[in-house]
C-alpha cells in the first residue's frame, strides 16, 4: 500500500521525461512525445500533431496566452487548444490550459520553456488583493494565440484588462476605450465568455501606442478601484508595463 | 516603470468621480457617467441608458439583489443587467454583477447609494462556516430587481433561501414549503440555473405572513444542519429577519 | 431577533429526523422521508420515489460516486441525480451533489449510511497539495452509479483518475493508458464535461487488472508531477489501492 512516507520520498526535483519546469501562479509545463491515439481521438483539438506541449496554471490567463504566444511564433509549432478553467485558488477569476503541437518533441518542448520564462516576466501585471485581481497584458505583434484566445488581428498591436470584482472591469473599460482610438475586439462578463468568473474583461487591437495607452489607463483605474476596498495587492512579479 | 511604491500611494479613499463606495463581501458600488458607445454596443443592455450605476461583490447574491430592489424602487433608475459569477471568495456560491440605469447620473448614484446601504443591512442574512453558507432574504413587497432575477412577482412578498453543501439547501426547501402555503417561483441546483455553485437555492411567493414563516423555518432547518458538519457560522452583519 | 448567541445553543450533534451523518470532504448525509410534491415537481428526477437520500460535499467527486455505488448495490434503492458543482473550497476541482431514490425511507437511510462509511475509505485516493490534486478511484464492479456519471458498463471494472492543474492530468491518462490495455468511455476538460473545473479526468474499462494497473500508474505519474509544483499533497483518509 502506498504509504505518507513513500510519497514524501518523490522529489522536487521532476526526472520524468515528461516534465519541462515550472514557474510563478502553479503553472507546470509538460511534453508528451507521442500521444497515445484512443487519447488523442478524444481529445478533438483543432490539428492532429504527434507531439504535444502543456501549459497549465491554477491562476492567470492572459499573461500566460502572451506567453505562449512568443513562443509559437519562435519555433515551429502551433497552438491547439485553449481553455479556461474556473480557478485562480479561491480568487473570482480563470487559470489556463493550453495546448501547443509540433511535429517533433524537441520543437514543443522548447515552445514550452519559452512560454514558462515569458509567464514569469508577464506575470508582473497580475495584481492580487485580499478583495479581488487585476490582470493586464500587451504586445506589439499579436501571433496564432492570442488571435484563437480573443480574436486578435494578427501581426497588430493587442491590450488586454481585467477587473474584478467585475463592475471594476467595467469602469476601467470605459476609461481605457475613452481615452485613446482603440478597437475592442472582446468583451466577457460573468455570463458571457468566461468561466463563470467575477470579472469583465476587454480585449482592444490599434495602433500599438494607443493599444499601450488603453492599457496603462485601465491599470491605473484598476489600481485605484481595487484598492477602496481595503487593502493592497500584490504581483508574483515585477511589473513591466510602462 | 510602476515601482510597487508607487502602487503604495494610491489612497484607500478613492477621489474618482465614478466611484460611490464600498461595503461587506467586497462589495463596491460605482457609476459610470456616460457609458462609451462602443463599450455600449458591447454590453447588449436590455434598455440602454446613458448613466450607469454598478454593485458588484464577490460574495452574496439575494441580499445584493434585494438592496438593489430597494434602491430602483426609490429612484428613477431600473436593474438592465444581473449576473452571478461563481464565486464566494473560495466558497461554494456566487458573487453578483448588477448594472442599474438611469437617465441622469445623481439617480444611479443616489441609487448604488441605497444599494450599498442595503446590502450592509442584508449581509446579516448571510451565514458563514468553515464548512459551507446559508443566505436568506425577505420582501415584503417585490420590485423589478427581484423580478428580474428569481421571476417574483412585483408587489407581493418574495422569501429567498439558499443552503450549502447544496443538500442542506434541498432539505431546508422541503422543510420550508411543507410548513407554510407558499408557491415555489425559482429552484435552482448546481447544474441548473446557477454558475455551478455547491448550491440549493429556492426562492417563493405568497401571502407575507407565509413567506415569512417558510424563511425562518428555512433558516432555522439550515443552521442545525451546516452546524453539524462541526463549526459555527459567523455573518458579516447582524441578523434581521424575525 | 435571531441573535448570534441563539446560533451557538444549537449543538453540533443534530437530532433531526432528517439528518444521518457526516464524514471527511465536508460531506453531509441526510433523507427526505416525503418530498413535498410542490419541491418533488421542480426537482425533475429521472424516476419519482417518496423517500430521498442525499450525499453532498464540499469536495471530492468519483470517491463519493463510487461509495454511492456500494451503497444502491447492497440496498433496495437507486440514484436518480448526480450533480458536480464547481468546488473544492478553493482548489481546482468538483463537490457534489447526490440524489438517492428509495420506496421507504428506511432503505434510503441505510443507503445514505453506507455511502458515508465509504466515502471516509475512498476519500484516501484524493491528494491535495497547496498546488493542487489529485483523485483515483477503482471499482472491481461498477453498479449503476458510476454507469449514470461516467458511462461505466455495469458488472465490470471501472477506472478514473483525474489531475489539477489540467495538464497533470493529461499526462496522468496519456502514461496510464500506454501502460495497460484499458478502453476510454470519459474524457473530460474545463471546457468539456466538467463544470469549469481545472482538471483533466479520464475515465478507463477493462479487464479488472489492466484498471487497476492503470489507475496505478496515474497515480505514480500524478504524485511526481504534482510534487514537482513545490510541495507535498495529503490526503483526508489513507491510500488505499495497491
């Protein structure tokens, strides 16, 4: 039988082929090299490939969508699936579970370290508090994922922002799309889009200087918001927005 | 680059001119002026008006929806958007997301106002354990909020009882309905009606003296039961319902 | 007015007609000896029956199907409703909620007790780490239970294994199905089959020692995976597949 102590003789450190690393907000990255196919006929995904990478998170969506999002577009895969499971550890908002292919194992699996090194960096616009979270995400050149995530036009700037609980999306919504020409190209509440989670959340492409500007005025009205509720968030990273 | 001191002087007072304030179960109320048509476009109210009040909590529903059902009562302002996110802070119910409009932005105020007022006031119905919740709210005369959300008709008495684990809920409904003559309007359960809370949920119209008496009989049925699973429940407010 | 110490008289010990038992995973276990037919009317149960038994928890999903299993196999009774709410009081995954229908409500009790006895021994294959969990589950002989949640063919061996974060899982099912000759009759994601639960779940058939064997090595391949996040998992009970 399996005992406590036999468990705690697992170590840390993974040596499973399997297993790529892991980084901030419970995100595991993982290959699996050739999927065995009474699986892979479930699993349905948009293309058939024979090797697989997995990125996986209890908290965060869109930093981690940005970050598989450099990461298909350095290396010669694809992403196949993105979904957002109701989580964030107790928190009103999503986790990821992403789905890269490749066609050989070496390509996913450095897809798959690209996009755990770039969650650690985009994970400084994630702000949790005691009373709610803010997310925010930028890039200059939307590629494959955040275009399958949220109908970014590819190859144009993209900004996202997310509030909750959600009426402070919404605020800072309307002041992110005030002040400056961007175009929203998602929209998602509580009953639309999401999981189900507490949040609005706003996706814009333009221009990137005034893609960069929405979200920086949202980030600003959700600091604000967030913090008269009582108390001061808090970034599993280093912000890098500016 | 924003430095978290930075982040350490925004004021918990917010001085925005969209913010009303905030109250228990991370409740914030706030106004949007006048709401930016491609924001509006977006948004798919069912009326559209130009001044939009929001309240928004990460826990609590039937006590912020019956606040809110006070507040429209009392101004010229009607509910166009409920929605209840899976949330509770890591419990197992819902936050809410309620949009009040009006033509001029002192009724939406004066009325997230009296929404957050309220909601202080009916958090008291609101039973808190280790191991699960019970809500309960009372009207004695239903307006269009608590029309909109649980079908009540507007003018008569609405009683609202909601337990979980969800089975403490279904047992406080039998109990409830065999102890006054009331009529069911609302039954919702984790995979109907609700965003997959751990939820019983029934809501009844009637004679108020009838309703009345099927929510104490409800919550009195709730509390032995959630105490049996070994913790006493607190409330964020006090206890009103007599 | 109910006042707070008014609550604390109530003991712990319920003696409700209503109420049987407690267990692990804040379960609770309780019997309508007559559904009133107003609330009977709503319910909309697959088949009618006077007397209810309910298992209802927090946490936890196939240890308590499965203990239900055991339960309608040896009494007079028969499950009319399996719901899994989004839960796990914080973590990534599922409660539940479970319907079962007798002629008498002494066979519904006697079901409700069994259940509870076997969800306390079941519940030592749920892992749960401050990362996330794990579950397993095996039945030599899956009764109609486990057919009503997860398509089991009755009178046969029944598997399930299921990993948080998602992508634990998929590498849990794709190693466990390589490793034996087992079939998939489930296959579930956040965006399939669960309620937006952070998890992959696999459920397997097969000859008795192929299910076991492959639960065996989810089980091998999830504890290394999940540790790999940073921190060791307990259980609320003790392992007991082997």
């Amino acid at each position: 039988m399996l005992k406590v102590k036999d468990i705690e003789r697992i170590p840390v450190d993974c040596t499973m082929t399997e297993f790529v690393g892991t980084t901030v907000l419970d995100t595991i990255g993982l290959v699996i090299p050739g999927v065995t196919p009474a699986l892979q006929e479930q699993m349905n995904l948009s293309t058939s490939y024979p090797s697989l990478g997995l990125i996986s998170s209890r908290t965060g969506a869109a930093g981690q969508i940005n970050a598989v999002d450099e990461a298909v577009k350095s290396t010669n895969t694809e992403v196949v699936s993105i979904e957002l499971p109701r989580d964030t550890k107790g928190w009103g908002g999503h986790g990821n579970f992403i789905i890269i292919g490749g066609e050989n194992v070496s390509d996913v699996r450095r897809a798959v370290e690209i996009a755990l090194e770039y969650t650690g960096k985009y994970a400084g616009e994630l702000y949790i508090s005691e009373a709610g979270h803010l997310e925010f995400t930028f890039s200059a050149n939307a590629g494959q994922a955040l275009n399958m995530a949220f109908n970014a036009p590819v190859g144009k700037a993209f900004g996202f922002f997310c509030g909750s609980p959600a009426a402070i999306g919404l605020v800072m919504a309307d002041l992110a799309v005030k002040s400056s020409p961007v175009e929203i190209i998602k929209y998602m509440t509580p009953d639309k889009g999401t999981s189900h989670s507490n949040e609005v959340i706003v996706a814009v492409t333009g221009d990137a200087s005034a893609v960069k500007n929405a979200v920086l005025t949202a980030r600003e009205t959700g600091l604000k918001l967030l913090i008269s509720l009582g108390s001061y968030p808090e970034t599993p990273s280093v912000p890098y927005l500016r």
